[in-house]
C-alpha cells in the first residue's frame, strides 16, 4: 500500500498559474503507473495561462464555480463536473466565483515538463 495525504504534498504554481500539489507520479513515487494526479486550486478571479499538452488529461472539479475552454469551447464546471481535454487540447481555466476553484487532474501518460507548452 502506498498512502499519501494532501498536506503531505509541497504546494507549487504550475506552468499554467495555477496551485498544484502532486499526488501520485510514476518518476517520484516508485509506482507502477502510466499517469500521474495532481490536485489543484485557482484563486477567485483568476484564470489560468492558455497551455497545451501532448498528454490527455482528465479534470474533476471538486469546489467552486469557474469556464473551462479547450480548443475555443467553453462549458461551465462546478463540483461534480469531470471534462477530458484530448491531447494538443489549448485550455484555460477561469474562476468566476467567490471562493477557490478546486479539482483533481489525471495526466495519462504521466506529467513531463518537456510535454507542456504554455502559449502565453
């Protein structure tokens, strides 16, 4: 068994301006896995930096209220929300609340920094 907590995670801003902790990655943890997750926040009234991977990714949004854009569209998240971004996806998150937007981000395969370009 492996267990982690999230306040046992280093707190870091991401590429991308937004507040991650890294939860489990294959390159850190000694795990056999073929993703990694991340749990992050973003500030009300901010937005993240419009970024691309060559990974897909899956959010699941566990507080606030905020748009997540990919590719030009646009769909409201709130919790309960869970939004696939496809590989080469162009994304951005706004919170468009009052408190944090917070979530978990599955990155198949695994986060690598040489696969994440942030566009602006």
């Amino acid at each position: 068994m492996f267990k982690v907590t999230l306040a046992d995670r280093p707190e870091f801003l991401a590429g991308d301006d937004t507040r991650l902790r890294e939860i489990f990655h294959p390159a850190k943890h000694q795990l056999s896995l073929n993703y990694s997750l991340a749990h992050g926040t973003l500030p009300p009234g901010q937005r993240s930096k419009r970024h691309v991977l060559a990974s897909s990714e899956v959010y699941y949004f566990i507080a606030g209220q905020g748009r997540m854009t990919i590719d030009g569209q646009t769909s409201m998240i709130e919790p309960g929300t869970t939004i696939y971004v496809p590989p080469g996806g162009q994304q951005f998150l706004e919170n468009i609340g009052d408190a944090d937007v917070e979530f978990l981000c599955l990155v198949a395969p695994a986060w690598r920094m040489e696969d994440e370009t942030v566009l602006e």
